[in-house]
C-alpha cells in the first residue's frame, strides 16, 4: 500500500485479496499489459509501488519478470511472505516516496489499482514520479492507473454499488466527492460469516486524491518524464472522450 499512512483496509489484509481486490479478468489484463511493457523496457527488474498481497507481481514473477516491491504495510506484506513465491520477492517496507531501494536502476516502475491516488497531496504525488524517474533507467518507464475525475464524479450510484467477492462475502461501496478538494472517498460496508458462523459487519473508508490526466502529464514533464501512451483499460484499448479509467505510460529519455 501507498501514501504516508496505511489505508484503513489494511487492518482486514487477510480478506484483502477477496474482499477488495478487482476480478481475475482485470488482474490477468494488468499482468499481461505489465508483461508485455517490461519487455518492451529492455533488461533490468521491475519495481512496484504498493506490491501489497502480490496479487499482480506474484503472476507477473511466473512470467519471468524480476519483480521487487515497496509497500507501507507489513501487514499486507506478511500476506504476500505466506504465498508460495512470496519470500522470495525483495520489499522495500515503507512510504514509496522515501523508502530504501535498492535493486535499481528499474526497466519498470509501475503503480495499479488506482494506489497513486491514496498518496494524499499533490505535493506527494509529484514527489513520486520525481523518485520514480530516479529509479529508472534510461528509457525505462513509470505507469500506473487512474480514474477520469469527471467520469468519478457522475459514476457513483446513490445507493452504493455491490463489488463482487472471491469469498462469498457481500461487499457494498459508497463514494463520495469532494470536487473543491480533488478528493473522493470509499466507504466499504462488508457483510461475512464470522468464526462461528454468524453473520459480521465489517465498515472502513480509504480516502484518495484524483487528478486530471494533464495534471499527472505536467507531474511527468516536471519529473523528466514524457508521456508514452494512454490507454482506456489495462487490454490497451484506445483512450477518448467517454473513457473512464486511464492506463498512462511515461518514459525516462534514453
């Protein structure tokens, strides 16, 4: 996980994986499109910024990439240790802004699952490109993954949205948007069995800071980088006007 302090879902990292993490078809599309950037880079490991359980570097790992972490949360962390390959990825454990890495120069520094915006300043967002093009090397490349604001502020049902579960459990999403402040919040309510199988509520909330496609284009531009590409999902489909999520690949000049 990112940010200057664990998001509150960090308390539930055993459930994580079935709890919030996306689908298999989204994570097997992140894997692939990594897969296929790392390649592209040329040779050197690839690093991830919020590595969290290793839902992405475990699978990214069997597909040859050298694959090393930075995560805030030992908690997340240990899940990732209790995996098979786990123990064998090396984490930085810290902020990503600040933590000792030091496996570089990367071909690959990537962030997913919409962690960018848990940093939560615009100070500490550009602090992480200008650390990421630290971690590279010479045409290597920065991408992550972000909602369009616009799109964010329209698409939040009033009664929440129902995510779907590995586990069974019934998890609902409640957001809200705060567009004075570039912010929006989630707010999970989870409904599960508890351990002598009664029914248990669970509730946390994880706060974000959106930012403008050309917003994180300057933070690129002020850190060295240029944009590569923009992709309106992870399968590389073409970004437009009524895309909702972005993919933005950034390159260090050679």
């Amino acid at each position: 996980m990112t940010g200057s302090g664990p998001p509150d879902y960090t308390a539930f990292a055993p459930h994580y994986d079935s709890w919030f993490a996306p689908s298999d078809r989204v994570t097997e599309d992140t894997v692939g499109a990594l897969a296929g950037l790392a390649k592209s880079a040329g040779a050197g490991p690839v690093l991830e910024l919020g590595i969290g359980t290793g839902r992405i570097a475990l699978p990214l790992t069997a597909r040859g990439v050298e694959v090393h972490g930075v995560d805030l949360s030992p908690a997340m962390v240990g899940q990732l240790r209790a995996k098979p390959g786990g123990r064998d990825i090396p984490v930085a454990l810290g902020d990503f802004r600040t933590a000792e890495v030091t496996g570089g120069p990367y071909a690959l520094v990537y962030v997913v699952n919409g962690a960018f915006a848990e940093l939560p300043t615009q100070d500490a967002q550009v602090d992480c490109f200008a650390r990421a093009a630290r971690l590279l090397r010479p045409g290597g490349l920065f991408v992550l993954d972000a909602h369009v604001p616009e799109a964010l502020a329209q698409g939040a049902p009033a009664g929440g949205q129902l995510l779907p579960t590995r586990g069974g459990e019934t998890v609902l999403r409640f957001r809200e948007v705060d567009r004075a402040e570039q912010r929006y919040r989630s707010h999970y309510v989870v409904l599960g069995s508890g351990p002598a199988g009664g029914a248990e509520m669970h509730r946390t909330t994880v706060s974000f800071r959106y930012a403008a496609a050309s917003e994180l284009d300057l933070m690129a531009r002020l850190a060295g980088l240029r944009r590569r590409d923009r992709w309106a999902d992870w399968t590389g489909s073409p970004f437009t006007s009524a895309s909702a999520f972005h993919v933005s690949v950034y390159e260090r000049p050679a």
